[in-house]
C-alpha cells in the first residue's frame, strides 16, 4: 500500500488518523509540526502521499503544500478545521488536491485517500 506523510499538531489527531489507515495497510510516518513534515518529506523520498494540516508551528501546512510542489506531484490533502472558503481557496492555489475539514469521518478521509 501507500507511505503517507500525516502532518498534525495534534497528537490525537494523528493518532486516530495513523490507526486507521495503519488498519488499510498504509505505512504512516507522522510529523508534529510543519518543519518537521518538510524534513520527513526530503528523508523519504518515496512517500506516496500527504495529509497536512494548516495551523501547525515552525511552518504551516500551505507552506509545506508548496515546499513539497517543488520537487513533488504526489497527492496532497490539507485536513483542518479552517472551513472558510477562503481557506480552501489558499490550500489549492498552495498546489493541493483536496480539502477536509474538521472534524472528519475517518470512513470519508479513508475514501479520500
């Protein structure tokens, strides 16, 4: 299955997120924080995916999107609970392929993935 990249700042977030699609048989390396997404991004060079979230410290989850468009085409999805359509707006233009807000159904983000 997928290596997935699962960015949060919230350790029970990407808990939830890595028990579920650890149970699909999807490799997940967590990150909690921007900073440390980008770096475990360049560490693993084939991470097939990633699930950021936007307000996350050192670097949000839109700069990480476009750091990671760079070099990088693998699907992107911003999970957060920013719901403004301005908010999504930025995430695209940031170079995502989709947008959950939270909170979220893990069935409706599993799909997704």
């Amino acid at each position: 299955m997928a290596k997935i990249l699962v960015a949060d700042d919230e350790q029970l977030i990407r808990k939830l997120i890595n028990d579920c699609l650890s149970k699909e048989g999807h490799q997940i390396i967590e990150a909690e924080n921007g900073l440390m997404a980008l770096n475990a991004f360049k560490k693993n060079p084939d991470i097939n995916m990633a699930l950021l979230d936007i307000m996350m410290p050192e670097m949000d989850g839109w700069e990480v999107c476009r750091k990671i468009r760079e070099t990088s085409g693998i699907p992107i999805i911003l999970v957060s609970a920013r719901s403004q359509d301005f908010d999504q707006i930025v995430g695209f233009e940031s170079g995502a392929d989709d947008y959950v807000t939270k909170p979220f159904s893990l069935t409706v983000l599993s799909k997704r993935v």
